[in-house]
C-alpha cells in the first residue's frame, strides 16, 4: 500500500478516523491520525515498538468513511508485519491456545475437523460445492461452554441439505489464516492457505461457500493478491441462500414473537463493511413472515464491531465496546441479535454472561434453520 | 516409520505427587527412558490447553499430565 503525499496532506488537516474510531473514545491515547503523522510525518520509529499498533480492531470504520481514501487497517497491518519482527507482540487470548491450534494446523497433520458433521448431516467427498468450515467446531472445543460457535456449520450443513445440496467438507481443510494476517504474520496465511488450495482444488469445487466471514474475505480479497486468481468462485452463505433459498421450495413458519421483543441485524466488520454485503442477509431474515425486524441505530456501514479480532487484546475496552452494543440492541426494542459471524456470536454472547441482558443472541443459519417448516 | 523412531514425550508433573514419584525413583536409581522431559508444576492446576499445544508445536511427539 502507497500513502502518497497528498493523501497525508489531507489527512493532517483532517480527523474523521480519530471521531469515527471505536477504540479512540475509549482509550484517548490512541488515534488513527496520529499514528499515520509519527509514521509518515515524523518518520517516528517507535511506532513499531507501541503498544497501540495491537489495539486496532481493523473494522474498516475510519477507511470507509476516509475522504483521502487512506486504509487505515492495510496500513496497520503492514505495519503489524515490522512490529512482529521487532519483538513488539500482541497480547493473546485464550493463552494463545488458538494461534497454536492454526500454527499446528499449517503442518501434515491429520485432523478430525469434521467429525461433528457426521451426525448433523449428509456430505460428500467430491463435487461441485466445497463448504468451508471455518474453525468454529474448534472454538467450541476451545472456549468457554454455551458460546454456540459449533452450530454455526451444522446449521449451514442442514441448510444445504434441505435444499437438496450434499456439499463437500473435508478434514484436510487448514484454518484460512485470517487471524495470522491481521497479526502481521503473513507467512503463517501463505502457509495454511497452500493447502487450503491443494484441499479445495482436489475436490473438484466450482464454488466454495463460507459461512465466516473471514474465511470469505480472505479468500476474495487477500487470497487473489497472493496465490492470483482463484479457480472456484467464493460466495458468503448469505449470499448463496439469498440467491438460491426463494426458489427451493421452502417455506418459513411465522415468527412467533410471544413477548420476546424484535429481531436485529449485527453486521460483522468483514462481511459488511469489507466486503460490502450488507442486503443478502437481511433479504434472508426478510423471508420469515411476520418477523419484527429492527434496526439498530448504528447499522450497515456505521455498525459497531464486537469488540475484539484476531483472538487477542480482549480488554476492558472490549467489554465496554460489547455492552453498549447489547444495550444498543435493547434500546432498539430487540430481544434477539443474528449475526453472519461465528465470532460475533461469541464475543456478544460471552460478554453478555454474568449481567443483566438477556438478549438472545444467535448466527442467521440457526435462525433460518429453527423457522423452517 | 523406521524402527528406530524414538519419541519425545513431555511430562508435565506436579511437585506434591508425580515429580516426588520421579523424584523418588531417581534418588532409588531406577532406570527410565530418556524420552521423556520433566516438567515441575507446583500444581497440575496450572496446566491450560495452550501448554499442551505448544508441546506440539515445539516438537513433541506426546504429552503427558501427571498428577
């Protein structure tokens, strides 16, 4: 990525990055801005060694509202690169338990990835549609219990299949790297996405469906810079759905609304803002009859992020970020919050234990899955 | 796999217990196979998931939680 001198001159007498940034209101050390002055202006090379580099949330809030057109989290990510390098480390999640799970995952080993889908649903070995899994069955190993990461595939899986669709899964499928990216670790997502490749290639795939957002954005928009252009086309499962589920023949029974409040709409940071798919899953949670739908005030391209990314710097800022979204969606009348994110699933929910929420917050597949007829 | 293949094998061993067993039988001057890597835990409690992995990552072929 170019900064050119233009931009930085636009972007000195400018700010809308440090107004729009959800981690500028809570920490007022850090500011989009002044990381671009000290790097760019100042040539200052301590921003390598600060801490502030690791609390970006890369959700592309400051680069889609930017008037210079500067990408702030590209930016910050190269810069995670030299960080790396350097010493200057994240603090991670979960004691780093599921960068080691992907770091594990970009050797020859076997795994057994997909031995949940065995009672979920039916699949192939080969054939036209590859479903990606993602890592949530193996969040739902990980994590604390009741944050619901595994339902997000088997819904998909029992999706696919009322459709009449037996997609591919495979137990050779490798984490796609997303968080090793965004961790400055680009050799970790060139590594696990070579096999991804030789896996996906091997199935004979014309489509691959993702139901993470980031496996998707990784595959549409990284993947293409690094390895060229794919051999297979890469559609959300909320694009595929919106596309194909009207036309198969499947009805929704009326939602029953009982006292439990409006249904909203999470966007997930890649998903919409990233990738721009912002429609297909609202036409999808659309397709329920009778369905309260509302919107949150902050919706679409001015979503809020969930908190945290790249399983690291969960801190209170996080939580803080967390609540108010919940109290967000309260506010708005909502009793329940779908999201298209396995990890938004997971940093809500788990922000919502131990307080006075009860919101019921779930991913749009299990939605879907539960009001089928 | 040739024959010859010798596995390394991480022990994490609390301090009360499974380190005092490996304690014990080395001051008795039992002979055990080098294979195996000691790790003093004051607690297995201390033990979380990541270690475990890391094992692994760091190149073990096993891992074992005594105590």
């Amino acid at each position: 990525m170019v900064i050119t001198q233009e931009q930085i001159d636009y972007c000195m007498e400018c700010g809308v990055c440090t107004g729009s940034c959800p981690i500028s209101r809570m920490m007022s050390n850090f500011s989009p801005r002044q990381m671009i002055k000290r790097t760019l202006m100042d040539r200052d090379e301590t921003v390598l060694h600060c801490h502030e580099l690791w609390s970006c949330l890369t959700c592309a809030r400051c680069s889609v509202r930017c008037p210079a057109a500067i990408d702030f989290p590209e930016f910050v990510r190269q810069h995670r690169e030299g960080a790396r390098k350097e010493g200057n480390l994240p603090q991670l999640a979960h004691h780093g338990t599921l960068q080691a799970i992907a770091a594990l995952q970009a050797r020859n080993i076997k795994q057994r990835r997909t031995e949940w889908a065995v009672d979920a649903g039916r699949f192939a070995s080969s054939g036209d549609i590859f479903f990606f899994i993602g890592c949530a069955p193996y969040f739902e190993v990980v994590l604390k219990p009741g944050v619901g990461s595994g339902e997000v595939p088997r819904s998909v899986l029992k999706l696919l299949n009322r459709m009449g669709i037996e997609p591919v899964i495979s137990n050779d499928e490798r984490c796609c790297g997303h968080d090793a990216l965004w961790s400055g670790d680009e050799e970790m997502f060139r590594r696990l996405n070579r096999w991804n490749l030789e896996v996906i290639r091997g199935s004979g795939a014309k489509t691959v469906l993702f139901s993470c957002p980031e496996g998707y954005t990784v595959f549409k928009q990284h993947m293409p810079k690094v390895f060229g252009e794919l051999p297979f086309e890469v559609l959300h499962v909320t694009e595929f759905l919106a596309r194909e589920l009207p036309g198969a023949g499947i009805t929704f029974k009326p939602y029953q609304e009982n006292g439990s409040g409006g249904v909203t709409y999470q966007d997930p940071c890649r998903l919409g803002r990233q990738a721009g798919i912002f429609d297909p899953p609202r036409e999808l949670i659309g397709l329920v009859p009778e369905i309260p739908f509302v919107e949150m005030p902050r919706n679409r391209e001015n979503s809020a992020c969930c908190g945290t990314t790249a399983w690291m710097e969960c801190s209170s800022c996080s939580k803080a970020l967390q609540l108010e979204r919940l109290q967000e969606a309260q506010d708005a009348g909502a009793g329940t919050i779908i999201t298209a994110c396995p990890k938004c699933r997971i940093h809500l929910t788990c922000a919502e234990q131990n307080t006075e929420y009860s919101l019921h917050i779930t991913d749009i597949y299990a939605f879907l899955l539960k009001q089928m007829e | 796999m040739s024959e010859s293949y010798e596995p390394k094998i991480v022990a994490f061993t609390c301090n009360w217990c499974a380190y005092a067993g490996a304690d014990l039988a080395g001051v008795s001057r039992m002979q055990y196979p080098p294979n195996v890597r000691l790790i003093r835990l004051m607690c297995t409690g201390r033990i979380n998931h990541a270690f475990l992995l890391n094992a692994f990552l760091s190149g073990m072929d096993g891992v074992m939680v005594s105590g």
